[in-house]
C-alpha cells in the first residue's frame, strides 16, 4: 500500500474524533493537523511546507465560495486528492463540492467511507508508481543542503562516470534559480527543460532528442533555462510528467535539484527513486540538512531513499561519522575529499575534472557505489567506505 501522507482541517469535533479513528487503523501518516478553519492563511502555509498526499477539510461552517479553497489548496501543494467532509448529505452541497474541484465529499459516519477512498488513492499511486518505473532506468537527485555545498558540481562528474561505463545517461538540470550544469559541461544547449514542460502534448522520442545535448559522452543533458526565462515555474505534474516519460529511455536519469527543498524539487522526487544530500561540515549546512532529511521523512519519502554526502571533507574530522549520523539521523553514504585547487584550475581552464586525480577517482567510486557497476561485473575488492 502506497505511504499516503494527510492534512486535515477540522471543526467539527465529531467529524474530527471518527476521522482520527479511520487513520489509526490505517498505515498513513498525519503530517498536518489544524481545527480553526476560519485561520486558513496558516493552515495554508503548513500545507505549502509538509505538501500531503490528501487534504480533509471540514467544510460545514464554510461561508465562502468552495472554488477559492480549493484553487489555494492546489495552488500551495499541485495536485492532492482534496475531501470535502460535511455534517449532511444535503444533494446540493454535494453537487457545489465536486464542481468546486473536490475529489470525495463525505460525511458521517465517516469510518468505512473514509477508509475506502484512502485506500482507492493508496492504490493509484502504487499503480502509477509500478507504471512509471516498469522497465526503466534507476534515478537520483542531487541536493545541496545550502548554496555552495557542490551537489552539481559532483552530479556532472558522477554522470560522466556512468557515460565511461558504457551506459546511457540523462543529465537534467532543474535548478531553475540557478541551473550550472551547462557551464560546467560546457554544453551550449539550445532548449531547456521548460521547453519539455510546455510542450507536453507532442512530447515524444524524436521530439525530445531535438531538446537534449550531448556536452559529455555517453550523456543527454537537458539544461535549465536562462534566468528570465525560469520566472515561467512549471507545474508540479508537468514536472513529473517529464520525468515519467524520460525515465524509461535511459539506464540512469540524474537530476540536479538545486539548493534545499522547494516545490519544485518535491514534486520532482515523487518520480525519483533516491536523493542524494550533499553538505559540508559547516553549521549552517548540517542545520539545513538536518530540516531537509526531517521534512523528506515527514512527507514520506524512505530514510532507505536518502543518501547523505558528505563534500569537502578534511583529511581529519572534528567530529566523528558516528557523530553526524546520531545529529544527522542517517549514515554518512560517502564522503568527498577537499580540493578546491584542483577545482579552480579544471573550472579556468573550461573542462572537466581529471578523473586521475585525487577528487575525480573519489567521485568515480561515488559513482560505482550508487550505481553498483563494479560489484556486478565481479569485483569483490571494497571500493568505498567510511573514512
């Protein structure tokens, strides 16, 4: 059963006990929880920060018109199942909800008709998932915890490390404040993934080869969009559709999400089988890590999803692994030595790392370890530890 997450806004506190009772009995979480319907501005924000799966909203007090709840629900998280829940059965009310754009409209006694809708949602998105994953490649993201920890910088040099593999590589940039991976692939990319998003209706193979690059060997990279262009955001469907149709046409798709979570990103990984989270031993990055491992946990993303990297590590740590792990709430997957030298200099000298050196054959060995190319071909040798 998919992992559904729920938001719930509820006067009424007879429909608030039997729907508490419902989820008990459920394997969904609750991640928000508000009973002042008439305080929707911040029922709205703690939407907009945790995005559940479904939202219940009591709506047997609600004076307004049903149309413009519903606009700022989908407009704060894209596109949950949204439940009306109503004291009467009254065929108008019901009929002025759907219209409204609700999916369900229920009412008491709520336990059997609840749990049946939950359970129908829970099943779609496993059949979605089953369906968008069947005989596809595998994907990552990469997360900076903050600006400046260097998830793109290894996201570039992981994907060309899987191209020297011999595998078929999509490199995408969805990093639309910000998007680098151009300039350190040296790609002159023509169209950026906004073209994909906003041509969604004749989105086809030939179509998108038309949008890609090939700046490394062995990879597509499909560039973000120049900055006055990326005040278009897209949709969250439309960015996951973009992944779904994607995925199936490559061994790896790699995405570069940018710094900390935002909208985008979180719709983005709904299609990504595991984020690595990139940060440094400065405070600021293991707080922000921190808050970001919390809030995938909380919206229902697997701790087994999530790998924490840990860049510019020293030769000596300050603290020990064991350390970050209890802070952190997760094991540290890898760690990337310091090297800003040899960096600056591939960085003027307009090309890629040189994998013989001490930081590229670090990221090489990131890049077997995910992908597990080097154990399925027989080497037993332990490529990567803790260090």
């Amino acid at each position: 059963m998919y992992p559904l997450t729920i938001g719930l806004a509820i006067e009424n506190r007879e429909m608030w006990e039997q729907a508490q009772a419902c989820l008990a009995d459920l394997p969904f979480r609750i991640i928000v929880e508000h009973q002042d319907i008439g305080d929707i501005s911040n029922f709205l924000d703690r939407l907009e920060r945790m995005r559940p799966d479904v939202v219940l909203v009591d709506i047997s007090n609600w004076r307004q018109p049903l149309e413009s709840l519903v606009d700022s629900i989908r407009n704060a998280i894209g596109d949950p199942m949204i439940i009306a829940l109503n004291t009467s059965a009254d065929p108008d009310a019901i009929l002025s909800s759907l219209r409204a754009g609700v999916n369900e409209y229920l009412f008491p006694p709520l336990k059997e008709s609840l749990r049946k809708s939950l359970e129908k949602r829970s099943a779609e998105r496993s059949r979605r998932r089953e369906g968008s994953t069947k005989g596809a490649g595998k994907s990552f993201a990469f997360l900076s915890a903050k600006g400046g920890c260097g998830a793109t910088t290894i996201v570039c040099h992981v994907a060309a490390e899987l191209g020297r593999m011999n595998q078929k590589v999509l490199l995408m940039d969805l990093d639309l404040d910000a998007g680098m991976i151009g300039f350190i692939t040296k790609t002159k990319a023509v169209y950026s993934i906004l073209d994909a998003v906003n041509n969604l209706h004749r989105l086809d193979i030939s179509y998108w080869k038309a949008l890609v690059s090939n700046g490394i060997p062995g990879v597509e990279i499909v560039a973000s969009p120049l900055s006055l262009a990326s005040k278009i955001q897209p949709k969250d469907e439309q960015v996951r559709q973009v992944l779904a149709f994607a995925r199936p046409h490559y061994d790896w798709t790699l995405a570069d999400l940018g710094r900390s979570l935002s909208r985008l990103s979180m719709a983005a990984l709904e299609e990504i089988d595991e984020v690595c989270l990139v940060t440094t031993l400065e405070v600021p990055a293991l707080h922000q890590s921190k808050q970001i491992v919390q809030t995938l946990l909380d919206s229902g993303y697997g701790k087994g999803r999530i790998r924490l990297v840990l860049n510019r590590s020293p030769k000596r740590l300050d603290i020990t692994p064991a350390e970050l792990e209890k802070m952190l709430g997760l094991p540290i997957f890898c760690m990337v030595p310091n090297d800003y030298p040899e960096l600056y200099e591939t960085y003027a000298e307009g090309r890629m790392l040189n994998r013989n050196s001490v930081l590229g054959k670090q990221i090489a060995r990131l890049a077997s370890k995910l992908s597990g190319l080097e154990e399925e071909k027989g080497n037993s040798k332990k490529l990567f530890g803790i260090f």
